[in-house]
C-alpha cells in the first residue's frame, strides 16, 4: 500500500476530513522524498488525528500488516489489537511536517483531540468477588500479556522487514549515483530476488537493467555494452515501471551506437567493419524507438550525425567489395589484352566510387594495364580523301563587318587568323582590315589557328542533331578565306600538330589521327586503348610525337612508322591533363591539375630513341595549367587560372636540380580565370584582364611588370597572343561594350597601331531598301555599316557611316526600323536619343534627341515613326528630320499611375493601336483642328493585364500575349474583346504580322489566328526557335529558325511550302534583298541567302 491509497482508505472510512486528506495529498505530492504508509501512519497516529486502532486496520485492508486473530477477552468478547506506537516505522524529518491551516501544510495538532481520547474521572472500580481458580487476576494479565507479545513479536519482525528492504534499495540507488556499478548491482540483485512483492519491485527490476548496461559501458566496451543493453531491455521490456528507464536510455543507446560506429570506421578489416556496423545500426534503431527514447528526449542532430557515419562506411564498405570484383574484372582483361576494356572498368570504378581514384592496388591494377597497353598500340593504314568544296547549303555569299576603331598601320607583314565566338576572321597585320570571315561553329575552347606556309588550318564545328558534334578539318587562304581542302572526321578532335608534312589529331575515340597536310587526305591512324583529349607535341629533332591519355597514360610515338616507343604510368585521373605537353632541351613537361585548385609539374627524361623515361622532378603550382607553357629554349613558363605565373630553368642532363625557379609572380585573383601568354624577346606577355609584359629578374626571383602605354585594364582576352615580328597582335572583350576587339600593339611599349572590332552582334533586323538598293545594318554598339552593291560584291566593309557619338556611345542599341524613303531608325530602350539615317543627307547618321526615354521600339508611320516615352507621351516623328509631326498623345494621368508604354501597332495606315499594358488600349490618330496633334479616337479597358507585348495588328483583329500566357484579342476598330485562343503552351516568339494573319509559335507548334480572332490552324515546329520577324511574299511567309533553317510556309495551311539552309546559326531576318534573302548570324555578319 502507498501513501495515497492509506489516504484514500481513510479517507473511505470516514476517519480523515476531507480537507485533510486533499492537504495530505498535496504534501506528498511536493516531497522530496518517497513517503511509505507506515510513516504517514505513525504520522497520523503521533499527531493526534487518528487512533492505533484506526490506522492498523486500515493497513491490514491493504495488505500492509497481518493482523492475528484476536484473543477472547474474560468476557468471552474479542478483544482489540494494541500495537505500540514504537512499532510504526518513523519519519525522516517530524519537521518538516506541519498543519499549517494557511498553507496547507501540517502543524502540531492540539491537546484537545488526543484529551478527548482519555476519561476525564476515575470511577473507583468494585472489588469482584471470587469465582473460579481460573478467574484469578494473575492468570488473566499473564494470558493477555502472552498475546500482546506474539502480536508485538509479529509487528516488530514485520517492521524490521519492511525497513530492510528500503535501506538495501536506497544503498543501491546511492551507489548508482556515485557510479559505484558493482556495489549497485549487488543490491539491487538482494532486492528483487527478496522483495518481488515490494511496490518498488518493477523499479528496481529496470534500475538493475540499467547499472548493468552502465557497467559494462564503463569497464569494458561498445560492443560489449550493446550486447549487454540487448539482453536487458528483452528482459524488461513488459515491465510497468519501464518508463523510469528512458532517462537512461537517451544517453546510453546513442552512446552505445556512436563508439560502434567509431570503431567501425576506424577499422581496417572489412570483417569487423561490417560486424560492428551491423550493431551500431541495431543500437540507433533502438535509439530511435519511441519505446526506449520518446522523440521528447531524442538528440535528432546525435542521431543524423551517427546515421551519417554509418551511410559512409557503408559507402566504403562498398566501395572496397567493388574493388575487389574490379580488380579482378581487371586482371583477366589485361590477361587477354584487351586494356581498353580494362581502363573501361577501372573508369566505372571511379565514376562510382571517386574515393578509390588514388587506391593503391588500383594504381597497380592501372599500371599492368599500361605495361599490357603497348603490346596493343598499332598503327592503322586507312586512307580518306579530303573534298576541295565547301559543305552543301543555300548561302550565296557571307557580308562581313567590322568597325576599325584606330586606323593606323603596323610593321607587320601578311594575315594573321582570329577564331572568337564560332568565327574566324582573316585579318591583315599592317592594317587592321578584316579580309573574310568564315564560320567554325561552337568549339567548346579558344581556338588558335596554325598557319602553314600561307594558309591556316582550322576546325569546323557543326551539330547536325542536338548533342551531335560533327567535325570537319579544313585548310584556307589566309589571305583570301578562299577553301583548299576540308577533311570531314568522324571524331571529336583536339587542336591539330604540325609534325613535318603531316598533321596529327588526337581524337576522343582513342585514334591519333594521321593527316596529308598538303592534300588534306587522311593516311590512317594510331589506335589507342582510351581517350585522347590533348593536343600531342612533336619533338622534331627525336622525330617523337608525346601525348597524353585520358587517365594514367603518357605515350610516346614515332613519327617515322607511328610506332608507339613507350606508355609511362603518370598515374594522373581522368580529364587531369588539359595543356599540351613541351619540349624544353633533352626533357619533356607536362602538367597534372591534381586538385580543384592545384596543379603538380612533372619533368621526364627520355631514353636515347626519345620515349619518356622517368619522372626527374615535381613542382606545386597554384591554380590549374589550362593553357601550353611557354618554351624559351632551357626556361618554360607556367601560367595558372588562378593568376600565378612561375618561370623554371631545365637542367641539361640528369645531374643538378631538373627544374631551378627563376622568377614568379603569386597574385591571387578571386576567381578563375584563362591566361594567354606569349614569350617575346626575353619578356612574358601575359593576356587576361589586361595586358602585362614582365621583365624576368633571377634576382629575387621577381617578375617585374614593364609599363606599357595602353595595358587594356578591366578586358576580358579570349584567344592566344599572335605575335607578328615585334607586333603583338591580341583580341579582347571590352568592358560595357557588346563583340570583340583585336588590337596590334608594338611590342615596346605597347601603344597600338590599330583596332578593328569585329563580331558585334546586331541590333535587331537587317534593313534592305529598294530605292535607293541599300542593304542596312547596326550593331549593338550603335555602329552602322550600308552595303550597296559594289560593298556587296567586296564580302567586307570594315568602315562603318560616321556616328556622331564617335567611340564613347555607351547605349546599347536593340531596335532597327526601316522608314519611308529608304530611311532608318536605331534605338535602345530607356536611351534618350535615336540614331536617325538619312541615305540623301551628307552626314548620313545623325543624333536626335527626345524628350525623355524611350519606353518600347519605335513603329514605322506613314511617312515618319512613333516614338512611345517613358513620361506617358507618345510622339510621332518625321523621318528625314526627326522633328514632331504633330503634337504628343498624352492620356490622363490619375494619381499614383504611370505609364509603361508597349510597341504601337499600325491600323489601316493611318491609325494606331497603343497600349500601356496595364490598364488601356487606345487607338490613336492625327486630327488637323488648326494644329496636328496625336489624339485618342477611341479607347478600351484591358480585359487580360499586365500584357507582356503590345498588340500586333493583322486585317481587323489585334493580338497581345498577357503575362498569364493567355491571348489578348481584339477585333478592329472597334476595340472589341473577343474570346482568347490557346496557343498550345507558352508563346516565344511573336505575336507577328504576315499578311492579314497573326502568327506566334511557342516551343513546339506554330499557330495563324486570322482576321476574325479565330485560329486558322496550328502545326508542330519543325525546327528551333524562330529568330526575328516573318517575311510575307504572296500567299506565304518565310521564316528564319536560329538553328539556321529557313522556310516557306502556305499561309492558309501553315503546311512547309520550301526549305533552306544557312548553314550556321541565325540571329535576325530575314529581309528581302532582290530576288534573294538577307538574314543575320550571330556574330553580326550577313548571309545572303537563296530564297526556298
């Protein structure tokens, strides 16, 4: 029995108030220690509330003490139990019990209630008389007392009892908490086996659980502690008191789990590994029960740190079974030869688990596969012929331009070929002059072209499906462009090697390739077993080609039969090695990128037939090596990405240190970045966001940077340095400015001869006039070159019409529009001013300013164009002139609104259709009521806003695509809304005008919506997205695709009516020129182009 069931026993009997008994509950509620019930009785008993008699029967209903049957009294009645009051077990502290009527607490009761227990007068009892022999009053008080005894016997052994339990408890408690386990369990051990019908019994029984998995944590280890824990919590799992475990539980399970999970990563042997894994993963299952440890006491971030532990192992522990079935995939591929099948699965390996790149028995593994990888290098003699005719398409000629931003003429001799942004460009060296241009399609690297005899060797790039690369040699003119012979390849190719009379191509299918250089015919190939991604270096005075493999391979081939001399194990990973290799004296370099921001120089020595020997000397850089070091005779030169550049001296020989620095430069930038560098002289030219030339001073081991007069600071170079004499030509991108600058500096001091800017992408469509035959176009830098018939015929024209705003025009211009009378606008939106050519005025081009920022592209109108501002006006200006035709719309402005201008459309030739894309659409017109003004003959409120476009106006119907992606449509001119069209997905490209039908076309279809608002017809897109506007001929449009696909639709079907081929990607267009089309590529040029 507890406490509060004597209470409540009491409590029944009527013998306890009950506002007693609530106090009563309430201080043992708030002990600080466990009160039994013999204590509270004794309390009670003590106090004055309740009598012996009272109290021990109460506990006898609850099984606390067994009464003896009771005595007959001389009376022949039965007589009470007396217990002493010494009996009853006593409290730990009388203080602190008090009945406190305020409180609620307990205080000493009064005399009054134990005096009314006791006779107030003592009646003078009468003398008996005497009966029988057996009535004598000795006898009476030696039986009673003989009872009182036995009871008093019984009552003190059951006393005694109860309060060894308690003491053998309590000492057990306390050693667990002075971490004295042994001494705990001991007692714990005497109390359950003892006591089983003890209240405490459950509790104990866990608490014992509990110092035995905390022993065995302390003086053994995690595993042995987790068996312990296992076993345990089986066996007191069905406990009613096993809650009292869970504090225990969230310290022990997650430390239990964590040194298992240690162990097992800190173990070598597989075995174990997986052996304490397994426990470790049953002990967080275990923490993670709601059982042991509800989510209230759960160290979450404990448990994923553990969990983590554990997926990493399990990781390695794969990663090494997976070694092993590798390893030995390996061994029996090597055995048969095959090596490429074996690096195939070494590189699977890898891929899967990046961790084993540097194993040991990998490198081993990889190593056989090198010594086996010889035997199976061959040479394979398979002739292809190259073709002297360009690639079928429907190009008629190529107009190129290019701005000359410094005239001026250097000392240097002949072309020099500049390959940037899929083009490459001849240019003369002395003036600057772009001489052709040639498309090369989308290398994935700077290109530098290599030059034989007069002629340069270039790469074309082509993709005739997405993903697709198909790649062509060609050898042009330098000086014309003009085609000598083009090699098409089916490989994926590095930069060429000129080797004598032949080039070589590494190729990513494993094949040197082996080229005519003079006849472009393709001789066969050196088959090897990987990857070859680097362009090889040949060595001509061993008459040795070096390359590397993709992984783990360095190769040295001869040049007289192409038989491979030797493959030494460099061990570096795959794609490690980018630059090519070099040639410095009797040794070769080559560099690994070992790290994301580390690269590691390797120097070999060469055996007398030239293969690569050994490994002489490593030097650390910071940053990777991406581009070729520089050769100065004994001294190379490393520039890294991250902008350090290290000058190293060879040793000749194998005596004395193979690699001495002599100078470096260890400049950190931010970030990433390519180099170019040149060695001039004695100098290092290096080319990044500026340009620097450095003296070389062994001394201190310093680069010193010499001033130049123009060093090109905050540029961007994108091409390796061309050096023509003492000219150094190079090609950056300009700060805040759209294309590419090629500039020829002296090499000095580095002051320019001249600039020429060349692929500026253009600003919008090219314009072509009949009368007079003009053929228009601007760039983005507001640059503006005409072709007339004899420029066309000239393929360049590298003078652009004077720009009033000479070189320091900062806009970036977007928007052409041809105007009546063969005139043109240029504009930019948020610029205040327009370019205004004008083909009858002197000065061609000229600068018109307007009243504030454009808001959207100028329209063409009647004889002059709409100009919608950024204050809410819109203008329309003469073409010639640029002066206001009328006076400027203005609509009402309520307060807090602002205008935010769409492009104006044009209705039936003298009215137009404007919107803010907000609110309204108007339909504006010149009315002559004295002055001419712009006003609104009519407006609508937008059922569909913010619109994204203006309205494109065909026949009676206008068509804006809202931001939501619906139609906004309207039928004319009575700015009536009519039901919206479902353009089969989001539109992106148009709305526009072909004929009397609006056309758009989203990723995948193209859809007509006729007059009426209603859609003709939709058809799948054939190609990709579509580039500029349509161009209506007759019955049908002819659209450009910026794959390079034009075609001719039927209007009425949407059915492909011709197709062509530009051969390159299109920009804008196309525009009609004569009997032929005109479009834009990319770069800015001009494809004249047959019609289909």
């Amino acid at each position: 029995m507890t406490a509060a069931e004597l209470i409540d026993t009491l409590e029944a009997k009527e013998l306890l108030p009950k506002e007693t008994a609530d106090k009563l509950r309430k201080k043992i509620a708030k002990s600080s220690k466990p009160l039994t019930a013999k204590s509270l009785a004794r309390f009670l008993i003590e106090k004055g509330h309740l009598s012996k008699q009272d109290v021990v029967e109460a506990l006898a209903a609850g099984g606390e003490v067994k009464l003896p049957p009771p005595e007959p009294s001389s009376t022949g009645e039965p007589s009470g139990v007396d217990l002493p009051m010494e009996d009853l077990q006593d409290l730990s502290s009388s203080s602190e019990w008090t009945m406190d009527g305020e409180s609620g607490a307990f205080a000493e009761p009064t005399g009054g209630a134990m005096e009314a227990a006791e006779p107030t007068s003592k009646k003078k009892r009468k003398k008996s008389k005497k009966g029988n022999e057996w009535d004598s009053p000795l006898l009476l008080i030696g039986g009673g007392s003989l009872v009182f005894m036995v009871v008093v016997g019984l009552l003190i052994y059951w006393i005694m009892f109860a309060e060894n339990a308690d003491n053998i408890l309590g000492a057990a408690r306390d050693d667990m908490e002075a971490g004295s386990y042994g001494n705990a369990i001991a007692n714990y051990e005497k109390f359950v086996e003892s006591y089983q019908s003890n209240a405490e019994y459950s509790t104990a029984r866990v608490e014992l659980a509990m110092a035995r998995i905390r022993q065995r944590l302390e003086t053994s280890d995690e595993k042995d502690a987790f068996e312990v824990a296992e076993k345990e919590l089986n066996a007191i799992g069905s406990e009613p008191d096993f809650h009292v475990a869970e504090e225990d539980l969230s310290a022990l399970l997650p430390r239990i789990a964590r040194g298992l999970a240690d162990k097992a990563e800190a173990s070598k042997d597989p075995a174990v590994t997986d052996d304490l894994a397994a426990r470790a993963t049953r002990a967080l299952e275990m923490a993670n029960n709601t059982k042991y440890i509800p989510k209230s006491r759960r160290d979450n971030t404990e448990l994923e740190e553990i969990l983590a532990t554990l997926d990493t192992i399990a990781k390695r522990q794969q990663s090494l079974s997976d070694l092993a079935a590798a390893l030995k995939q390996i061994e029996e591929l090597n055995g048969q030869g095959d090596a490429s099948a074996a690096f195939a699965v070494q590189e699977e390996l890898v891929d899967k688990h990046p961790t084993l790149l540097n194993n040991q028995e990998l490198l081993k593994a990889l190593q056989s596969i090198s010594e086996t990888e010889q035997k199976n290098i061959s040479y394979v003699e398979e002739p292809v012929d190259a073709s002297t005719s360009e690639r079928d398409n429907n190009v008629v000629a190529t107009l190129a331009v290019a701005n000359r931003r410094i005239t001026g003429t250097s000392p240097a001799t002949g072309a020099v070929c500049v390959v940037v942004d899929g083009a490459a460009y001849g240019i003369d060296s002395s003036t600057g002059n772009v001489l052709w241009r040639r498309y090369t399609g989308p290398s994935t690297s700077p290109q530098e072209a290599l030059s034989i005899e007069s002629d340069v060797i270039l790469i074309d790039w082509r993709m005739p499906e997405p993903n697709k690369v198909q790649q062509s040699l060609v050898r042009v003119n330098a000086e014309t462009g003009q085609l000598v012979w083009r090699l098409e390849l089916d490989d994926q190719v590095a930069a060429p090697t000129l080797a004598g009379n032949r080039l070589l191509l590494a190729g990513a299918s494993g094949k040197l390739h082996v080229v005519d250089a003079k006849s472009g015919a393709r001789a066969g190939y050196v088959q090897f077993s990987q990857p070859l991604t680097t362009t090889p270096t040949f060595d001509p005075n061993k008459g040795v080609v070096y390359l590397t493999g993709e992984r783990s391979s360095f190769y040295s081939v001869s040049i007289n039969d192409m038989s491979c001399l030797g493959v030494y194990f460099t061990k570096h990973a795959r794609g490690s090695i980018v630059a090519p290799p070099v040639v410095a004296i009797d040794k070769v370099v080559v560099v690994e990128n070992d790290g994301a921001d580390t690269s590691k120089v390797l120097l070999f020595s060469t055996t007398a037939n030239g293969a690569i020997d050994k490994q002489l000397g490593a030097q650390r850089l910071t940053g990777r090596v991406v581009t070729q070091p520089l050769v100065d005779g004994r001294r190379i030169t490393f520039i890294t990405d991250r902008g350090q550049i290290a000058v190293y001296e060879v040793s000749v020989g194998a005596d004395g240190d193979a690699l001495t620095l002599v100078a470096q430069k260890s400049d950190r930038s931010a970030q990433p970045r390519v180099s170019f560098g040149h060695m001039l002289d004695g100098h290092v030219w290096v080319a990044e966001s500026s340009l620097v030339k450095y003296a070389i001073s062994p001394t201190g081991n310093r680069l010193n940077a010499v001033g130049l007069k123009n060093d090109y600071n905050r540029s961007q170079y994108v091409t390796p340095l061309a050096v023509r004499g003492d000219v150094v030509i190079h090609t950056r991108g300009r700060r805040r400015k759209a294309g590419f600058t090629v500039t020829a500096s002296n090499s000095s001091d580095g002051s320019p001869y001249w600039e020429t800017d060349i692929a500026t992408p253009a600003a919008g469509n090219p314009l072509a006039s009949a009368n007079p035959l003009a053929l228009l176009e601007a760039d983005a830098n507001g640059k503006v070159y005409r072709f007339d018939p004899e420029a066309i015929k000239t393929r360049v024209q590298n003078d652009s019409l004077e720009n009033p705003l000479g070189n320091s025009d900062e806009t970036v211009y977007s928007y052409s529009n041809l105007l009546a009378d063969g005139a043109a606008v240029f504009a930019a939106e948020d610029a205040a001013h327009v370019l205004l050519y004008s083909p009858s005025a002197p000065k061609p081009l000229s600068k018109i300013d307007l009243a504030a920022p454009l808001a959207a592209s100028p329209t063409t109108f009647g004889k002059g164009w709409v100009a919608p501002l950024k204050v809410g006006q819109v203008f329309v200006l003469d073409a010639e002139s640029g002066k206001p035709i009328a006076a400027p719309f203005q609509p009402t402005l309520e307060a807090g609104r602002t205008l935010h201008w769409k492009p104006a459309s044009v209705y039936d030739q003298d009215r137009l259709l404007i919107t803010d894309g907000a609110t309204k659409l108007y339909m504006l017109e010149v009315g002559d009521d004295g002055a001419p003004a712009l006003t609104a003959a009519s407006e609508a409120t937008l059922n569909l806003t913010p619109l994204s476009t203006g309205f494109t106006v065909a026949g009676d119907v206008a068509v804006a695509i809202a931001a939501n992606g619906q139609l906004s449509i309207y039928k004319l001119p009575e700015l009536e809304p009519l039901q919206s069209v479902n353009p089969g997905g989001r539109v992106v490209w148009g709305p526009h005008a072909a004929g009397e039908t609006v056309v758009l076309a989203t990723a995948k279809s193209l859809t007509a919506i006729d007059s009426s608002g209603a859609a003709t017809w939709q058809v799948p897109l054939e190609t990709g997205a579509l580039a500029g506007t349509p161009l209506t001929d007759g019955g049908s449009m002819i659209v450009a695709a910026q794959d390079g696909t034009i075609l001719r639709i039927n209007l009425a079907d949407g059915s492909i009516a011709g197709r062509a081929d530009a051969g390159e990607p299109i920009a804008a267009g196309p525009v009609k020129l004569g009997n032929r089309l005109v479009v834009s590529a990319r770069d800015g040029s001009l494809l004249v182009v047959d019609a289909p």
